[in-house]
C-alpha cells in the first residue's frame, strides 16, 4: 500500500481505469462462459504441454508487443504451479524500444542474425483452471530464449507493452494490455527481485553460467487479484480526496 500512497492521483487514476476494462472484459466474456485461456486455445486443435498458444505467438507489428501461452506437464506443475493450468509470456522486441536501449553486458552475449529477436521478457501470468490470473512471475534467461536487458531498462519499457489487435480475440488483447497496467509496480518489484536473485545465484555457484543454469528457473513471483489490487487503488485514491 505504501507505493500507492506515494503515487499521484492521476498515476492511480489511470490504474483504476485499466481495472475497470479488466473487469469489462471479465463481463463480456462471462456471458457466453468465455474466458482468457479458452480464447487464446480456440480453434486450435488438440492442446500440448509445451506448444505455444496460438500458433507463431500473438505479436502487434506496429508496437512490436508479443505474447503466448502455454503449460507445463503436469507432474511438473504439481511441483512447482500448484492450481496453474498454464501462464502466458510477455514480451517486447527491438523495433518498439526507442533509441539506445542495449542488452545487459553479460558475459556470454550474442547478438542474434536477425535484430529484432533481441527480444526482451517482462513477467509470465500464471492462470488457474477457471482461466484467471493468479500468479506474476520472472523467469531466468534461458526459460524464455530472451535477451537479458538490466531490470532497470526492462521497467523502462514497460509502458510500450500494448497490443492493438482482435488476433485471437480483442478482449484477451484488453485484458492483457491493462494487466500490465494494472499491476505495474508489482512488475517493477518483480524485476529488481529478479536481478537480484540472479547476481545472489551467481555469487553462490561461481563457475556456472547463471543465465542458462537450470537450477534456477523461476526468479521472482507473487500470488495476485484483480479484485483485491483494484480495492488497494481505489483506498489510495479516497485518500487522496
């Protein structure tokens, strides 16, 4: 609550305003039992751990915003997600940075054939059975195939996350725009927890590549809701009045 006390009206304002088109989306697709992950699967055959959904990912050509989703087997989920049915990635490509923004100096870096798979990950939204959010989390390097880019520069980049598309469906495309909206400083936590675990992990396993060790996969995550998160905004905002 801290950081929404620090935060100005207007900033909280347009974060009460993402919960809503949330919340919206959330109205509309009940009326036909509708929800995220069944949009995103429809019309897409037969479900396989490990594929992305949908097919060749979700990718907004003029923002250059990209995301999937998928799921993992479930033995692997029970160990490690819990009630998760699966999560999305999200991400954002070179050509919607702006000018100067460059990858982490990491020791091992390539830069890819093409520029534009220079890619960078924000956060993974872990969704439960009914297809709807319960977990944010980061992931280490090699989970994603990202580039590595400093938390600061990703947290830099955050508000060029949009996708402007009705591929797959124009209401997961809202939901997953203002998600990134809504929870914005959790992402940002999330991201510094992130570095820090990385540089932590590599101080305890000298030696090893901390970016492609497999050891380390999950890198940060908190439980989330909605609900509870558009409650907080809307208790900073009354006390700002």
């Amino acid at each position: 609550m801290s950081r929404l006390s620090e935060t100005s009206p207007q900033v909280l304002q347009a974060m009460s305003e993402s919960g809503t088109k949330i919340l919206e989306c959330y109205r509309v697709m009940q009326k036909t039992s509708a929800n995220m992950v069944g949009d995103v699967l429809k019309d897409q055959g037969e479900f396989y751990e490990w594929d992305h959904y949908p097919t060749g990912d979700v990718y907004d050509h003029e923002t250059h915003s990209q995301f999937y989703y998928h799921a993992h087997p479930p033995e692997k989920r029970a160990n490690k997600w819990g009630n998760e049915h699966g999560h999305f990635h999200t991400f954002l490509r070179p050509k919607g940075m702006p000018d100067g923004i460059e990858p982490a100096p990491v020791d091992d870096f390539k830069a890819p054939e093409d520029p534009n798979d220079a890619l960078t990950h924000f956060v993974g939204i872990s969704m439960n059975q009914a297809g709807y959010p319960i977990r944010l989390f980061t992931t280490n390097r090699w989970v994603t195939g990202e580039v590595w880019y400093t938390a600061e520069t990703v947290i830099s980049l955050l508000d060029r996350f949009e996708m402007d598309l009705t591929y797959p469906s124009w209401p997961v495309n809202i939901w997953m725009t203002e998600m990134i909206r809504l929870f914005r400083f959790d992402i940002e936590e999330l991201l510094l927890q992130r570095d820090a675990k990385v540089q932590k992990w590599q101080a305890q396993h000298p030696g090893i590549n901390v970016y492609e060790d497999r050891n380390l996969e999950i890198t940060s995550i908190i439980d989330v809701s909605v609900e509870n998160k558009i409650k907080s905004i809307e208790a900073a905002l009354r006390e700002k009045t």
